[in-house]
C-alpha cells in the first residue's frame, strides 16, 4: 500500500492536533478542512488548537505530545441517553482513567480489554463484554 501526498498531508495535521492514533472519520474531516484554509491560518490551528469529538463515545482519552498532557472527554448526555446509572457513569470516568494510567494512545480490542480489567481491578464495573467491535484504527482509516 503506497500512501499518496494528500494522505501524508493529512497524517502530518492529525499530528500536529494530537489525533493520529484516533484516526477516525471526524479527525481525517478536520485535516483535510484545515488543508483548505490560508497557510497562515492553517499554521496557527496546528500549533494552537486541539480539536474534540464527542458524538461517538461516551469518553475518550487522548494524549496531548505537544504538553506532555492528558485530556479526558466525557459525555455526560450520551451517558445519560444511554441509561447509564451512577454505578455505571463512574465505570466510564474510571475507564478513561485506567487508558490514561495505562498509556494507551489508541482504542483497539487489546487495550479496551486492558481498560477494562485494571477498572474491574479498581473495583469499578467493565465498560465492554464485546471487544470485537474495536479494530486497528489505523486500518478503518485507510478503508
Ligand atoms: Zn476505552
């Protein structure tokens, strides 16, 4: 597979906005948005910006390089649409938790599964009984 000059473009911007291991359809929308706009504007963005997603998931941690920092997202509405009582809200925030812990950059069945124990460990619930669902992200994206 012999990537062309757009798609490194596109992994050098989810780069500079700390998304490359999250290589999902939002994140490639933004790169190739940002790829559109004046160079200057684009320059600020890359080192300014960080872009969030939260339609999908009901929290997600992403490494930030750049600041040697952590970000947890947490959807509180899809937790609340999706029934979650207060048992299972505190398996998710202990979730993200357990990825952040654990240094994972990347959501496959593996480090889910990994999430998942050391919350159970914690004494918290499992987020997951299913991890077949989670894939290579990097392989959804070249799809
Ligand atoms: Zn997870």
């Amino acid at each position: 597979m012999t990537a062309s000059s757009e798609d490194s473009s596109i992994a050098d911007v989810l780069r500079d906005i700390d998304l490359e291991n999250y290589l999902i359809p939002d994140g490639i929308l933004v790169a190739k948005t940002l790829l559109r706009l004046p160079q200057e504007v684009q320059f600020r963005v890359r080192s300014e910006v960080r872009f969030i997603t939260m339609t999908s998931f009901t929290g997600l941690t992403i490494s930030l390089k750049s600041s040697r920092q952590w970000i947890i997202l947490l959807n509180f509405d899809r937790m609340k649409q999706d029934h979650l009582s207060e048992k299972g809200i505190a398996t998710c925030i202990a979730h993200e938790i357990a990825h952040f812990i654990l240094g994972h950059t990347t959501g496959t069945s593996e480090t889910e599964r990994d999430a998942d124990d050391l919350c159970e460990k914690w004494g918290f619930g499992r987020e997951y009984d299913d991890y077949k669902k989670f894939q290579d992200p990097k392989k959804n994206a070249t799809r």
